[in-house]
C-alpha cells in the first residue's frame, strides 16, 4: 500500500508560518533597516523569533539572485548558446585565426570590443 503524502501543518506562502517569509515582507518595507531592527519588527508584526544571523541570511541570498550574474550559457553572435562540443570547436577555430590576423591578443581584444559595442 502506498504512503499518503504528508499533510503539512505550515502554509510556505504565509509570513505567520514562514519566519523567512515574515523576513523577506519585512525587509521589503525597510529595506534600510539594521538586522537587529527587521528581527524586533518580524516579532512584533509576526510573532516570529529570528535571530540577526537569519536576517543576514535572507539578505545574502536575495543579492545572489539579484546581482545580475548570468546563469545560462552566454549566446553567440547569432542569439544561439553554444551547446554542443562541435559548436566550440568551431569557436576556438575562429579564434585561433583572428589571433593569427591580429597578431596578439590586446589586438584582438581590441577588436572585439570595437565589435561589441
């Protein structure tokens, strides 16, 4: 016989149940505020003890998804990743030659930059 799926008592989209959440709300309205001040503020508003740790916590990961670092494979000129081995090796081929054509590569970092924007 099959295991029934566990009947959780928490709501993941409730800050009362969910003291990351009641972070992440709090730090929306004071985005300024001290880690000591959003911890006093999740307590008063949700009831919730979170220690400064937590909040830093919540803070760190928010900038991680927010820095602007890509996280898929960069395209190439024609809006396509590259995806496949044939398709580098094609790349470092074009490369290998317009380090041949310049004649070192500030040149043709130069060049490219040129290109590029």
């Amino acid at each position: 016989m099959a295991k029934k799926p566990l009947q959780s008592k928490s709501d993941r989209s409730d800050p009362k149940m969910n003291k990351t959440l009641a972070v992440r709300t709090v730090l929306k309205k004071k985005p300024t505020a001290k880690a000591a001040e959003i911890a006093a503020m999740v307590k008063k508003e949700y009831g919730h003890s979170v220690s400064p740790n937590l909040v830093y916590m919540v803070k760190t990961k928010s900038n991680m998804a927010a820095d602007g670092r890509p996280r898929v494979a960069h395209p190439t000129s024609n809006g396509t990743p590259m995806t496949t081995a044939a398709m580098w090796v094609d790349a470092i081929k074009a490369a290998r030659q317009l380090l041949q054509l310049t004649g070192s590569v500030p040149n043709a970092i130069a060049i490219l930059k040129a290109v590029e924007g």
